[in-house]
C-alpha cells in the first residue's frame, strides 16, 4: 500500500496537482490524500476509479507498480506523452534548448528577487508558446501540465536536476515578501550557439522585458487569461496548436481577415 501511495503522489507532483487540488476531485479530505501517499489508509474501489479519470490512466495501470512516470532524456524521435505509463521522450536537440534558454533566462534576470520557479515556469511557457504561433515550428518544445498555479512544464524538474548535478546551476531556498521561494542561479553563461537564431532570441527578450518584473501571483493569473490555458482540462497537457485562437492581448502573429 506504502509504494501505491508513493506512486499516487509521484503521479500528482507530476501533473503539478497538490493534495487539496486531489482531493477535490476526489472528493475527499487533505488529510485523506497525505494519509494515502503515505500508505496508512486504504484507496477505495471508487477512487481508484477517479484515480484513473485523474492521471488517464487504465486501474490496471495505476496499480501496476513497475510503471513509474518518468522523463526520458535521450534521443527519442519525438516528445509525445504516452498516457499508459506517462512518459515523456525529450530528443538531446531539446535537452540542449531547454537548457540553454533556462540559462538565457537566468543569466538576465535570476537576480530579480521575483524570479523564483514559479514564475521561471511562465517564462518559459510564454516563450514556448508565442514562438510556436508566430513561427510555427517548436523552440523548445517542452510539455506544459495545466493546473490552478498555471502552465506548468513537465520536464522541468528533472532536467533541473540534472544541471545541478553537471554544475550548470545552484538552488537554493529563499523567501519573496515572506513567501516560501526557489531560486536557481547560473553558474555558467548560456552558449549562443544553441540559440543561433535571431528569432529564438527576439521571442525570449521580448517575454523577459514583457513579464519578468511579475511576481509569481501576477504572472499566473496572466497565463490563466490565455487561450491554450483556458481550453484545456485540468491536469491536461495544453495543446500547442491553441495558440492559433489566442485573443489580441495575447496574440504575437498579425493574421489575415481571412484567417
């Protein structure tokens, strides 16, 4: 029960849900969930069956512990989630973006005492999703989970993890206005040949000096007004192509009147 309740907890961090979003659409208490993560007390058949709407995956699945989500970072041939074992492929190219444009952001602004992951998360989203509407082709291509905090990018946590561990990046805890925060800083500068287009930079230049100067709240609440955000399901990945239908205050590409 210990290592099913585990997995349930890995599964919400990884649609970046916490216990009292869970609990909500299961119906039960806080307390319920951190109880079940922790293996001392029993998931009843109809969870398990909400459990299942919840992370779209089979009961099967969800039980069958030697199914963990995890990101891939290796070549793969292309970063699609797939539901039954919620595993996403990132191709080295976008390992080395991701990267690379994490360090652009950090390098320019990660001192500003408002940058903590949160708003790193929008930052990217941002970046991500005007660059594919403006262009039509990905920049870094990373998959967003929506959840109530905004867009939330999956792999985020575990390419973090390995910069920290290569000595591309510090992290470390701090507070903004007495909230709790994460910040990491550069430890490297970022490498212009990963970003040689001249687009690449005008997108990310013209997100940090619209957005950078937004607190986390601020931000958030900014990406829940955009379209990809507000047609997608909770706990869903948002769909790239939405940005076709984003609203003038969103909207980065001068479309035709025919379009």
């Amino acid at each position: 029960m210990v290592k099913t309740g585990g997995k349930i907890k890995e599964l919400r961090t990884c649609f970046g849900m916490s216990q009292q979003e869970l609990a909500g659409k299961l119906g039960v208490s806080r307390p319920a969930i951190s109880q079940i993560e922790k293996g001392e007390r029993k998931i009843a058949a109809e969870e398990l069956i909400k459990l299942s709407e919840v992370f779209n995956l089979s009961i099967d699945s969800l039980l069958d512990l030697k199914k963990e989500p995890e990101v891939i970072l290796q070549e793969a041939k292309k970063g699609k989630k797939i539901k039954s074992q919620i595993r996403i492929n990132i191709p080295q190219r976008n390992l080395e973006k991701f990267k690379e444009v994490l360090l652009y952001i950090l390098n320019k602004v990660g001192s500003k005492p408002n940058i903590g992951e949160t708003v790193i998360y929008k930052l990217l989203y941002f970046i991500d999703f005007n660059y594919y509407e403006k262009y039509e082709e990905q920049l870094i291509g990373a998959s967003y989970i929506k959840n109530r905090f905004g867009p939330t990018p999956i792999e985020f946590e575990k390419i973090v993890r390995k910069m920290i561990e290569d000595g591309e990046i510090e992290k470390i805890k701090s507070s903004y206005f007495d909230f709790p925060q994460t910040k990491y800083l550069p430890v490297r500068k970022y490498n212009l040949d990963k970003l040689n287009n001249s687009n690449e930079i005008e997108i990310i230049e013209d997100v940090l000096k619209k957005l950078s100067d937004m607190n986390a709240s601020q931000i958030s609440e900014h990406s829940h007004n955009d379209v990809p955000w507000l047609t997608t399901e909770d706990g869903e990945i948002i769909e790239y192509e939405s940005v076709f239908y984003r609203t003038p205050p969103y909207s980065v590409r001068e479309y035709s009147e025919d379009i």
